[in-house]
C-alpha cells in the first residue's frame, strides 16, 4: 500500500514532478523498546535524527533487510511487527526516486551488540536514542519547520509519515 508520494513541490510549491525510472529500493521503519519508546539515529554532525534503515541487498527480502538494518545500526536483533506500505520520494532536481519499504519492528533482547555501521554512517556520527514516541515526532517537526537543507525536507518528510502510520502499532504495547 502506498503511503505517500515525496516531491520538491512538497517544499517548494509548483506542480509535482515525478522520477519514473532508475528507483532506489530501501526500508526503514520504527523499532520499539516494548515500553513506549522507539529507537531514533542522532546524526550528531548536525541537529538532525532519523528512523533506522538502508539499501535493500541483492538477495534479500524488504523483510529480512529491515531487520538487518535495524541490527546493523542499533545493536539490537528485532522481530517485525507489521508492514506499513511504501513511499515514494521523487528528487526531481537529482533525478532520482527512492522507494523506502516501512515497517515496525520490536526488539528481543536488552543486550545490544556493537552497531556496525557504514563508513558513511560512521562519519556522520550515527547514534541510537531511545525516545516516547510523542517525543520523536516532536523533535522532528520541530527540525521540519526550520529545515533548509534539500535532502533532509525529504528525510523528516518521510520519517514523519511513516512514524503517523506506525502510531497504532506503538500504542497497542
């Protein structure tokens, strides 16, 4: 199920314009401590955070690569929750669209292993956050009303909607 269509016009008005070939494929998604708080990656180069996720491999699953991008970036082995549709992002400006899987999942253990970043993720100074959900969409709001920067609309965008959708599976805990 789609959840959303990303586009400049999002940002900064005009006419929706859309990438129809050439797609990046990724998850991302919300993992839950089962107490009421998600895992955020503080980027701590700069202000911003966002949900954990990354590129789907060759051989794997959207499935299996969220939960491997959960593991590889926070430490904590997961078990999926449920699936939360797709989203769009449409970069015109790049020409370039990506498509992120969303989920939520819930960790299974309290013992975290050392995340293994990216050296990319590494450089920006990926670290993982435990926050109540209403705090996250705070926090992301708060960063979207002020955002200048053409990649991050999109990100806070995306993390946003898909932290909306994932809402009733976090007050259920």
């Amino acid at each position: 199920m789609l959840i959303a269509k990303i586009t400049e016009s999002d940002f900064f008005g005009g006419e929706p314009q859309y990438i129809d070939d050439d797609a990046r494929y990724n998850v991302r998604g919300v993992m839950t401590d089962g107490e009421g708080n998600i895992a955020m990656m503080k980027i701590e180069n700069s202000e911003y955070y966002k949900l954990p996720g990354g590129s789907i491999e060759i051989t794997e699953t959207p499935d299996n690569a969220f939960l491997r991008e959960v593991s590889e970036e926070t430490g904590y082995p997961a078990e999926l929750i449920g699936y939360l549709g797709w989203i769009e992002e449409h970069k015109f400006k790049r020409k370039f669209c990506m498509v992120s899987h969303c989920y939520v999942a819930k960790k299974t253990s309290d013992k975290c292993d050392t995340a293994t970043l990216e050296h990319s993720e590494e450089r920006l100074g990926y670290k993982i956050e435990w926050m109540p959900y209403d705090e996250a969409v705070a926090k992301l709001k708060a960063l979207s009303a002020d955002c200048k920067e053409y990649q991050m609309n999109f990100v806070l965008k995306r993390e946003l909607l898909i932290l909306d959708k994932a809402k009733e599976f976090i007050v259920k805990e």
